[in-house]
C-alpha cells in the first residue's frame, strides 16, 4: 500500500467528549512520495467558537456560518481514506475527533494504519528542538505559510512526512533491524515501511564511509585531529583591533554592529589579569557581550602560550550555548585557527559497550524504553560527541539512559575494543588537545575534590555565571541521598532467583560462591531493603512530627527540616541513630558477599560486564555507608548545616537528605586560588552597593592578586525601562497574605490588559505562585490569556519558556530558576513583575546555618549575608526585561519595602537609573497605558 492520506483538524477545543467540534478540515493525498491531491473545508459546529480559538486560527463565527455541517461531509471523507494509511501530526487527537463525529452521524469508524508524525520525527529527527509543528518544520526548513489552519498544517505534515521517508532511506542496515525489534511496541503502524527499507537497504549497502557497524550497531565514525596549529604572530593589541574597531572582524561579520566600549575594556583587564598571573572579578551588565569579551583573549593566550585554558559555564545548556553560537562567531572573527573541546559530567555521555548489553532486552520494554531505544538509534548515526543533551528523551528514558551512559563504565579495560569506542574516553583525549575547554561549574567543582583529575591540567581558568560559584561549590563538598536512589542499585543486586545480577553470576557462570553466601543473600538483600524502608519512613515521620506548626516549604514545595544532634528529641533522635546503624551493617554484609563473588569470577578468570556492575554496586553501596556516617554518626570537622526535605503528600518514605558546609572560603583559598595562576569570574551580578566585597568573603580570594571592574550596561535605561512600585498594596508582615495575594492577582491580570500579556510574574515561593494561579484562573472571564506556571504547567524551563513565546497573549508565573538564565528579547516579554524582594525564607536550613555562622563570627548576619545574596538574586530577575536594545517595558515591583524599608536602596542602586513611580496602583496602572 503506497497511499497516504494526511489529515489536520481545527477544532472549538481539545475534547471531542465534551461536545467540542471540528470546525476545519484539511486533508492530502500522497502517492509515489509526491502530494497528488488536496481537500479542505470548513464546517459549521453549530456553537460558538471560544475567542481563544478565534485567535488561534483566524476562524470566526461568521466564517462557519454558511458552511456544511460534518454530517454533510462524511461520506466525501470516509472515500479519500480508503486503501490509505491515515496520517496526522498527534493521531490520537485527529482520529479521536474524526471517529467521534463518525459515530454521531451513523457512520463506520475509520480504522486504517496509521501513521504518527510527532512519533516518527521524534524517532528520525531525535536533535530537534521541539516536535510542535510548526517548531518542527522551521527546523526543517519547510516553509509553513499559515500555521493553524487545517489545510495548511496537512500540507506541512504530508511534506514532514516525506522528509521521514527521505531519512528511512539513508538509514545504514543495522539502525533498520534495531528498529524493526521496536516496532511493536511503537503506536504507528510501521512495519512494511521499516521492513521495505531494511530489505532496500540488505541488497544495496550504504556507500556512507562516515558510519562504523560493531556487533549490531551502527554509529557516525569520529576521529581525534591533532595537528600541529599556525603561531600567533599578532601583538594583543594590534589583535584587539583588528576585531573590536570600526573597519574589525566585528563590524563585517555582525548587521548593524555597534561598538561596545566595555566588550573591549573587558577582554583587556583578562589579558592583564594573564600576564600578572591575577585573578579578577568582573560584573558585566547586560548587553556587554561577555562571552565575546572572555573568549577573545583566552583564544589569544592559550593559542599564544601554548597553554591550555579551562571555560566554565554554570550549566552544560550554556556549555552546548558557547561551543554552537559563540565559538562559530570567534571563528570567522580570529586571523588564525584554534582547537575547542567541551567536556561534561561521565553521565551525559552514551556508552556504545552498555547499549549493546540492553539489545537483548526489548521483550519487556515499554513504549517510552521502546521510544527512546529508537530515537538512540537513529541519533547514533549522527552525533560525533555521544551527548545525550543533543536529544530530548521522553520522561522515562533518561531512567533507561543511566543504564547505558559511561557512568557505568567503571573501569573500563584500555586493552577493550570498547575503549576506543568510548565517547566519554573520546571527549577526554580530545580536551587534552585542544586550546579551550569548555566544562561547567559541576565538573570543575568535582576534579577539584576529585582524587584522579577529570580534566587535563590548566591553570588559567574563566568562571562564567559565577555568582553560581560558591552554591555549586557547596553542594559538592556536601552530599544528598535519598530512598528512590538506595532501593534503585540494592534491586540492580537482585535475589538469587530473578534474573538480576546475583541470579547471573550464582547462575548462569555458575561460579562456585560459598554455599553460606548463597543461602544467606536473599535475606540479607530483603534486610537492607526493609531497613532502608523504614528509616525513610521513620525519618519522614520525624519531620512531621517537628514541623506540625511551622512548616517551610522549599521552592518546590517541599517540607524542609533543619536537624542537629544537639538539638534533637533524644529518645526518638537515638531510635533513628540506631535504625542507621542496622542499616550500615546490612550494607557492610552486602559488599562482603560481592567481594566474594568478585573474588571467584577472577580466580575462574571470567571476564564479563558483570564484573564492572559489581564494582560499580560496591562503589554505590560504601557511598551510601559514608553518607549514612556523616549525616547521622560523625561528628564533621568542617562546619556542616543538614536537612530533611519531604514530599508531604508524597509516598511516606519520600525523604530526601542533604548536607552542605557553611563555608567553603578556607576551601578554595587553598585548594583553588592559590593553586592557580589566574581565575577570572563574571558575572551581571556580582557587587553589591557598588562593592565585590561579598564575594571576594565568601569565596576566599586574595585581595593582594585580585583586579576587580564593574562594566555598565550599553543599553538606555532611561529611555527603555519603566520601574513602578504601588504604596497602597496589603502589608504581608502583618499577616495579610491572602489579601497581598490576591491584589498581585488583581494587578497582573489588569497589567496583562494592557501589555496583551507578554508577562513574566518572578515569585519567591511555590506556594504564592500556585494561589496566584489559582485566583487567576478564577478570574479570567475566557481563555484570551494562556497561563503558563512553573510546577503546574507541564514541561522543563526551556519548554515553558518556549510555550510562553509560541502564544501571543502569555503570562509566564515562575520562581527559582526563572529569576535567571531566562532569555526573552523583543515583543515577547513587555512587563515583568516582581511579587516579592527575593530575600531566602529566613527558616530555610542552609540560610539559618549560614547566618549562624555570621552571627557567631560577631558579623551582622542580615547584612553580610542575606541581604547581598536578595540584592543578586534581584539584580538578575531585573535583567529579565531589557535584553537588546531596542527591548522595551515596565517592570512592577509588588513589593513597597524597596522604597520604604531602610535596605530598600541598595536594591534600587543595584540596577541601572530607571525612573521609578511610588504611587498608588490605580496611577501606575494609568501611566503604563500611556507608557505602551
């Protein structure tokens, strides 16, 4: 059968059940891969269509007026499907309405193969940054001319689908079979399609010499150049002009390019910081362009000196950020070439050796294991790196994809085929290589604690996002263990009769283990799950019980509890000491009995991944012995805050357990500053009432070699920026939490009127931002705004961020990461509001041990500690709004401490002069009509 039908829907909603209708139909015909056919019209729901789909599509209600109802139609549609597979972009939701209506007026259902094209280009398409449609085909470059209208969309979809079969034929052999074993398991009807290309492809081999096949698996083939680079022959200076000046690189690589005098004054103060071998904090406001500005001059030295030099970024997104948009643009910009490698964390890569272990296994996958195989699959044939941050996964498939990243390659053996296949292994020869690094702050944090370093040798290195420095530095000097994480590697043990790793080793190599293990490991492992168990609940209910009256709430609304053996009730405090104890002792029993297996798998000279999953298991189990020692039984030399998050309407063991110092400036003046020639950290916020001191305290840097420079922002505040603050708002100290609440709903939805949403609304607390939602969901009359919030609304940052953009009339409710790192320029973001100074709860454990720590120092706690850390934490909300110059809006500051409190200025002269309205809500709400 070589006929499709393509099929889109526009509809008065998303629930066919609910008596929502189609209004649109669009369909084409594909035969002989060439669209031949085309059918479209519009039907008369016989309802109103809601005013957020009038928006949507374009589709009014006069417009259905004289137009056919569905009951006219179907039969002319029932005969386009016949002898066709039916294909849609989101099958379920098409066929759902299709079939409905069918049965409504009498008709037989339609029940042709179908085809998914949201389930095919996830598998073919694994890179893509979205699998939206229109998303999709910009991705594609397949011109969309109206998105949401049905006719259209089955245009778009007929030639996504086209493109998917391009892909299927230039599929090497083995991907074809790897994926026709998934088959089954997947919701479109593919097989002859995959079986028709698998036998293409049996009698024509693929002439791609790019891609290596070993032992079933086909993989894009990569190699390490190492050739020798061109000296530089430049002086700085002369090189810096020859970018940064009117008739530069610069000028001719970027449109409209405009001199930044600070871009240029900042890759100066690096190079000098180099050259003295000093370290230097630099703020670089917005628009600076301080990716350029660092990356200009650490080209020029490591390229110059021969020295290699290490970039950190604060997460592997930004990393991936560099490496695909700013290293490019340095490219074309530098008169001679440079290596760049970027190097991350052992989990993010792919392990070709534990993927062909799991090939055996699609018996029992499910569909996102089966989605996520295929997808794998595809993606092997083109990535060079292994870098699963390249692919979205479904939700299930990262659990899938720990099973087969390098972490678990333990001890890899040098002498193994593998070895060399090793994208982790091949990533790390290639930073040894190379002029610049590229990692991110976890890496570099855990080669500083690490015994065996993770990156090549450095001793320049730049520190991007570094107001991140000091948290990430503390939480890898601290530790976090929870129940999921224990009872996920004691079932990877397995009993001595299902199949896991004891039944493999006691059964199937037979290995001959004393019979008093083999009797005794059931029990031991039920033991250790049983202990584990109930100290998670136990611990769960202790929290419960202390919190009763006052309880936190984390940012993602957690219970958490601050607990100290000092202070603990020390009859139920030593039950748990006890209950740790046992469980220490039935995890030393398990490590016993693996390193007897161990043992016996050497001496019979067996050699099998087995062998790596024990010592990885053993690795696990001691980690989890330490852990249980420090946070419960040692007393730590290194002042050490520890807490209890749980999940209260969670599963009765969901406890979650951290530790952190509270101070880690000793730390890194030893271990890192001195040992270093220069560090450069930057950030756009860094100071505090115009001052470094701040950080320079808490992160230990010698002022004697340190060169500090704060560089303001290109952009004209003044002109671009509105900062309004109402002084009638409800008092919150006071208690008027509902009522404060509630007037921030009131005056976001009013504010929406008048921007047409285009609103980001930055909470301090979960718990402020779901009432908020809530009320506000109440209050909108129809769905003329699409509501968007962080915790309710499904989907990571970036999908938000995304689905935020994709609408005309958003608001976007985020608090915790939505502070920073969100990127909105342009019309898509007219109005930010501030509901709260981004101060931490004063009960949140770290904040209280660290305040401790000021106070027993015989430090003001509030002002060296809690207030610069809101000041920072505000400063980056603030630089959400104006991210070019020509961006445009007000930001609304709910909160009135900022002008009448006495710390209230060194929140306003933080940011830039802005003219600022203290008035009442109903005058500010007037301005910003006149403001837009």
């Amino acid at each position: 059968m070589d006929r499709y039908v393509v099929i889109d829907l526009e509809t008065t909603g998303n629930s066919p059940a609910k008596t929502d209708k189609i209004i649109e139909v669009g369909i084409v015909v594909i035969e002989q891969d060439a669209i031949v056919d085309s059918y479209s019209t519009l039907l008369n729901p016989k309802q109103e269509i809601p005013s957020f789909i009038k928006n949507l599509t374009g589709i009014s209600d006069e417009d259905v007026m004289g137009a056919p109802t569905f009951n006219e139609v179907a039969e002319e549609i029932i005969e386009l499907f016949k002898d066709s597979y039916l294909i849609a972009h989101n099958v379920p939701f098409d066929l759902g309405f299709l079939n409905l209506e069918l049965e409504n007026c009498g008709q037989p259902k339609l029940t042709n193969p179908v085809l998914d094209t949201v389930e095919l280009a996830r598998i073919f398409f694994p890179t893509s940054p979205s699998y939206k449609l229109n998303q999709l085909t910009e991705h594609l470059q397949i011109n969309h001319n109206q998105p949401h209208r049905a006719l259209s969309d089955a245009f778009v979809t007929g030639k996504l689908f086209l493109k998917i079969k391009e892909k299927l034929a230039s599929l090497p052999y083995e991907t074809m079979e790897q994926l026709l074993k998934l088959e089954k398991t997947l919701k479109s009807d593919v097989y002859k399609l995959f079986h028709y290309y698998k036998e293409r492809r049996l009698f024509n081999p693929s002439e791609d010499t790019q891609i290596d096949t070993y032992r079933g698996l086909a993989y894009r083939h990569t190699e390490i150049i190492d050739e020798p680079l061109s000296p530089v022959d430049i002086s700085f200076g002369d090189y810096l002009d020859s970018i940064y000046e009117a008739d530069g690189t610069l000028a001719k690589t970027m449109e409209k390019y405009e001199k930044r005098t600070g871009q240029r004054e900042m890759s100066e103060i690096i190079f000098d910081a180099f050259q003295g071998k000093q370290h230097a904090l630099i703020e670089a406001e917005t628009g600076t362009g301080k990716s350029l500005a660092y990356l200009i001059p650490a080209v020029y030295e490591a390229v110059s000196t021969g020295k290699r030099i290490v970039i950190s970024t604060y997460t592997t997104q930004l990393q991936s950020q560099l490496l695909e948009e700013e290293i490019p643009l340095i490219q074309k910009l530098l008169p001679f070439p440079f290596r760049v490698a970027l190097l991350k964390g052992k989990s993010h890569y792919i392990s070709l050796e534990k993927l062909e272990q799991e090939l055996a296994e699609t018996e029992q996958d499910n569909y996102d294991i089966a989605l996520t195989k295929a997808m794998i699959f595809v993606w092997l044939t083109e990535t060079c790196t292994g870098d699963i941050d390249e692919i979205q996964l479904p939700a299930s498939g990262y659990r899938f994809f720990r099973r087969i990243s390098a972490e678990m390659e333990e001890n890899i053996d040098p002498t193994s085929p593998w070895f060399f296949k090793s994208y982790y292994q091949k990533a790390r020869r290639r930073a040894q290589q190379t002029n610049i690094v590229i990692t991110n702050h976890a890496l570099l944090c855990t080669d500083m604690f690490h015994a065996s370093s993770l990156l090549p040798s450095f001793d320049q290195v730049i520190i991007d996002e570094a107001h991140h420095f000091e948290a990430t530095v503390s939480r890898h000097y601290g530790l976090k263990l929870d129940y999921v994480q224990m009872q996920y590697t004691l079932n990877q043990l397995g009993k001595t009769d299902d199949e896991k790793l004891v039944y493999r080793i006691l059964s199937h190599y037979k290995v001959a283990v004393p019979t008093t293990i083999v009797e005794q490991w059931n029990e031991l492992l039920e033991n250790a799950k049983y202990e584990t168990d109930d100290l998670f609940r136990q611990l769960f209910q202790y929290v419960m019980e202390q919190r009763r009256t006052n309880k936190t709430l984390s940012d993602i609304g957690r219970t958490q509890y601050r607990f100290e053996k000092k202070q603990e009730d020390e009859r139920k405090w030593s039950t748990i000491i006890d209950m740790v104890t046992r469980l220490i002792f039935y995890l030393r029993d398990l490590i016993h009995g693996l390193a007897i297996m161990k043992a016996q798998l050497n001496k019979e000279e067996i050699r099998h991944e087995d062998n790596e999953r024990i010592n990885y298991c053993t690795e696990q189990l001691q980690i989890y012995i330490d852990q249980l020692e420090q946070l419960f039984l040692v007393e730590d030399g290194m002042k050490q805050v520890k807490w209890m998050e749980i999940e209260a309407n969670g599963a009765k063991n969901a406890v979650y357990l951290y530790s952190e110092p509270t101070d880690v400036s000793t730390l890194l003046a030893e271990d890192f500053f001195t040992t270093k020639h220069s560090v450069i950290l930057t950030s756009a916020t860094l100071t505090m009432g115009k001052s470094f001191q701040f950080i320079i305290d808490r992160l230990g840097i010698d002022p004697d070699r340190l060169i500090t420079k704060q560089i303001a922002s290109p952009f004209s505040y003044l002109d671009q920026v509105q900062l309004m603050i109402p002084n009638d708002f409800p008092d919150i100290k006071y208690g008027n939490n509902d009522d404060f609440i509630y007037a921030t709903s009131e005056v976001i939805l009013s504010l929406a009127q008048i921007t047409d949403g285009r609103m980001l609304v930055l909470f301090t607390s979960y718990e402020m931002l779901r009432k908020s939602f809530e009320i506000l969901k109440e209050m909108m009359q129809d769905d003329h705004y699409a509501l968007i919030a962080q915790g309710i609304s499904s989907g990571s940052r970036t999908r938000l961020k995304k689905n935020f953009q994709s609408f005309n009339n958003a608001i976007l409710l985020g608090t915790s990461s939505f502070w920073e790192g969100v990127d909105i320029p342009g019309e898509d973001l007219s109005c930010l509001v501030i509901v709260r100074l981004p101060f931490q709860p004063p009960d949140h454990p770290v904040h209280q041990a660290k305040a401790q720590f000021f106070k027993n120092k015989g430090k003001n706690p509030f002002m060296e500690y809690a207030l610069p850390n809101a000041v920072i934490r505000f400063k980056q909300g603030f630089g959400r709004l104006i991210r070019s110059s020509n961006d445009r809006g007000i930001v609304f500051i709910c909160d009135s401490r900022i002008v009448k409190a006495r710390y209230g200025k060194y929140f306003i002269d933080s940011i830039p002069k802005v003219p600022l309205t203290f008035d009442t809500t109903n005058e500010l709400l007037k301005k910003a009509e006149q403001w837009f």
